[in-house]
C-alpha cells in the first residue's frame, strides 16, 4: 500500500550552530517515505553530521533530495559533508548565491515532484536575491526558509537584502493556504497567517520608527539604530544597521529621505 509521508513525520536536525545570529542554530529538515528529501543543511559543522546519519537511519530511507533555501553560509555551508555522506543525492537551489555549481537550478514557481511528494519553489526575495519558500500543499505547510524566522524577526542584509521585496514576499505567502511554517531557525510556527501578518506589521513599524529617529535629529544610520535598537544586545546592532540601511533605502525611493553625502560621512534627513 503506497503512503504519502506527511508533515507530522518531517524531522528537524538542528546544524549545532548557536550563535546570536542564528538563534539555537539552523533548522534543517528532513522527510519522505523511501527517498528522503533535506532540506538546509546547517552550517557544516562536523556534529551535524552523525545526526543527519541517525535521522536517515530512523527514517529507514535514503537521502536523495537536498533543497537549499539560498545561498548564506549557515544553510549550504554543510553541503560538501552531506554530499560526502550521500552522493547519489541531488542538491538544488535557485541560481545566484553560494555554490552555484555544485547544484542543479530550481526554476521560480517550479512544483518539485519527488516520491510522492510535491513541493512548489516559491522565489521570496528580500533576505537575499536567490531566496526559496517551499511550499508543500498537501500538508498545508512551509518552509520558510530566513524568511520567517521562529523568533525575533529576520534581517534585510545590505548585500543582497530589499526591503520591498521583502515586504512583496510576505504578501505573496498570504494568498497561500498554511498551516504550519517551518522556520529556518527557531521553532516551529502554528499560526501562519497570524505570524505573516506581525511581521509585515512589524517592518512598518521599524519605517515609523525611523521616520520618528530622523525626526528626533538623528542623522546616521548609527544614531538611528542606538535610539530604535536599544533593547537588541550590541553584538546584533551591525546587522540592524543593514536593515535600517534597507529601510532609508525604501524611504528614498518614496521620497520621503534624503541621503546626504559629505566628507566621506553618510547622512540623512527628512522631506517634506
Ligand atoms: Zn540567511
């Protein structure tokens, strides 16, 4: 008798790569009947792999299918030792970031069609250009990739990074019909469309807070992120200096900000 695997059996190996950046580390997923698929695959740190091998093994399957959700360290950076352990394994992404070679493309929109199961490539570009949801309809559920995170919220980086098309990629996960998200990192999400609907929230909150910080006589990014960021530990203030960057960059576009270049210094300051 032929039985679909379902979402209650994906199994989360987690990539032994706590940091402040990445939460408790980078969730990597694994699932299938017969030919298993991953997807992520953690950061390449050497204690991730026995796991991997003892989620393979308790699935009593092979692993034949890896799908990256783009292309930052912290998801592909253990390819080479899971291709080590599994060869005869596929491993596909969207083109452009990160190790483009040693994958096969997957195509925007494309419906992945593997043992049973059916995964549509959603393009959600925002945290980086090359950026994968995969969506599995049967089981309503989502990979969300760093997308969506299952805590705090995800960073719009300077190099890769669109604050529009971040936001675009949000909306576009709201016409689908979801009923759990697995995040990159942190736990999973029960409550989809509340969750999407916090974090679009959430960005337009950040504008108002800018806005507010220009306002207030803020000038630099620096200044911006010490007033709206006092609460976030130090360590993770570069990072929102990229995303508040991002955010300027919005704002500019709107006409809403200028952006002042003097004496090597960047500064910004309200229209209107
Ligand atoms: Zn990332």
């Amino acid at each position: 008798m032929f039985r679909s695997p379902s979402a209650s059996q994906v199994r989360i190996v987690l990539g032994q790569n706590p940091g402040l950046q990445t939460g408790p580390g980078t969730n990597t997923y694994l699932f299938g009947w017969d030919r298993l698929v991953l997807i992520d695959t953690g950061a390449g740190v050497p204690a991730y792999d026995p796991l991997l091998l003892g989620a393979v093994s308790a699935l009593k399957g092979r692993l034949s299918l890896i799908l990256l959700s783009h292309g930052h360290e912290d998801h592909i950076g253990g390819l080479p030792a899971v291709k080590r352990m599994y060869p005869d394994a596929v491993a596909r992404k969207f083109p452009g970031e990160g190790p483009v070679s040693a994958t096969a493309p997957i195509a925007a929109g494309e419906l992945i069609q593997h043992d049973g199961i059916t995964l549509q490539a959603i393009h959600t570009p925002g945290h980086a250009t090359d950026h994968l949801c995969f969506y599995w309809p049967e089981e309503r559920a989502l990979f969300s990739g760093d997308l969506i995170l299952g805590e705090g919220t995800a960073v719009i980086p300077r190099v890769g990074g669109s604050l529009m098309d971040y936001l675009a990629s949000l909306k576009r996960l709201r016409s689908l019909d979801i009923r759990r998200i697995y995040p990159g990192h942190g736990p999973v999400i029960e409550d989809p469309p509340a969750k999407i609907t916090e974090y679009i929230e959430h960005r337009h909150m950040r504008e108002r807070q800018v806005l507010d910080a220009l306002h207030a006589g803020a000038r630099t990014i620096r200044e911006m992120v010490a007033r709206i960021y006092a609460d976030v530990p130090r360590g993770l203030h570069p990072l929102a200096e990229e995303t508040v960057w991002n955010h300027l960059v919005k704002l500019e576009g709107e006409r809403r900000v200028r952006r002042i270049q003097e004496a090597g210094r960047e500064t910004y300051e309200l229209l209107s």
